[in-house]
C-alpha cells in the first residue's frame, strides 16, 4: 500500500544540473577573488548565498529520494552524489570567508594558479553531471571524470610546490600559517570534485 502512494521516481537530474549550477557559480567568484583580491566581502557573500541556495537543493534532493520508491540509480549513490557536491561548495565558502577572517592582505601567484584549477575542476563536475541523464554518453562522462583527476592531480603539485616555497621564503610566521591554510583549503576543493568524479564514474560503470 504504502509503495503505491509514494513517487516511482523523481526528478533528480534536475536537482543535480540545479546544484552544478551554484558550484560554478561559487567557484567563478572564488577564481574572481583571487584574480582581483578587491572587494572581498562582497564576493565572499556571493560564495555564501551560492553555498545556502545549494544546501536548500541538497535538502530537496535527500527529501525527494526518501519519499521515491523507484530511483534512476542506487539510492547510496544518489545521497553520496549530492553530499559530496554540497562538500565543494562548503569548502568554497571555507576558503573566502577565511580570507577575510585572517585579513590576508596580499594573494601569492600560487593561490591564484589553485583557485584556477578548482574552477576548471568545477566546470567539468557540471559538464559530467549534465551528461548523466544519458548512460549512452558514457564515454564522454568517463573522459571528463579523467580530467577531473588531472587536474586534481595539477592541484597537488601546485600545493606542494607552494608550501616549499611558502616554508623557504616567507619571514613572517603568521602569515605562513594563514597561507598555508588557505592552500589546503584550496586543493581539498578538487579532492571534493575528485570524489564527485569517482561516484559519478561507478554510477555509469554499474548503468552502462
């Protein structure tokens, strides 16, 4: 009785596309922070307003699969999947309202090179996100999942050349610390994606 009175299934992939959209749109400002380092505040609270309009959509989409009896995918995959991007943008609003907390008064080409490849690895996660409700484009969700991993791997090489340098060159420990921070924080935004990327390939792998 109960099975018939609930949805058969629901409209995840649009709440998905709904949710890449606001990781885009909150990486674009983290790239723009960096790039201009002016106006702080206000591009924090543009992270910060992209980062609640995604958690009202990572609700919905927990809420809705509770309430669907039949899914697209596995149900463990679907909650890992929106989690997993709700944790990028978490980390996006991390990292810039920590910039203005820490009153980092200059940026360091090196944070700038990582907020670029977190911006890139977030323009994939939407493009293999958007390629979901088809499992014939398998191929190219795969493809864009490997680039993902490259470029989290990119960001890798980019936060331990900056520690290096960090740790060898600058005089002032506070600062030090606060850069430091900011890095990790950083390079954990394509771990995030990685993760995505990873959840995204088993879902197609299991469907195709």
């Amino acid at each position: 009785m109960l099975s018939r009175l609930m949805p058969r299934e629901g409209n995840f992939f649009q709440l998905f596309n709904a949710h890449a959209e606001r990781i885009v749109e909150g990486a674009r400002e983290l790239e723009g922070l960096f790039a201009t380092f002016d106006d702080l505040e206000t591009r924090a609270q543009r992270i910060d307003g992209a980062e609640r309009a995604a958690d009202k959509i990572t609700h919905e989409t927990i809420t809705l699969l509770h309430r669907t009896f039949i899914t697209p995918f596995d149900r463990e995959q679907i909650h890992s999947l929106i989690t997993r991007m709700d944790d990028i943008l978490d980390l996006m609003q991390d990292v810039a309202e920590s910039v203005v907390l820490y009153d980092i008064r200059r940026v360091t080409p090196e944070a700038k090179q990582l907020a670029e490849i977190c911006q890139m690895c977030c323009a994939r996660v939407k493009t293999a996100v958007s390629l979901l409700t088809n499992v014939k484009q398998a191929e190219a969700i795969l493809k864009t999942c490997e680039e993902i991993d490259r470029l989290e791997s990119d960001a890798d090489r980019v936060m331990r050349a900056a520690m290096s340098k960090l740790f060898r060159d600058e005089p002032d420990v506070k600062q030090l610390i606060k850069l430091r921070s900011i890095y990790e924080l950083l390079e954990l935004i394509t771990d995030r994606c990685e993760d995505v990327a990873n959840i995204i390939e088993g879902i197609v792998l299991e469907n195709s």
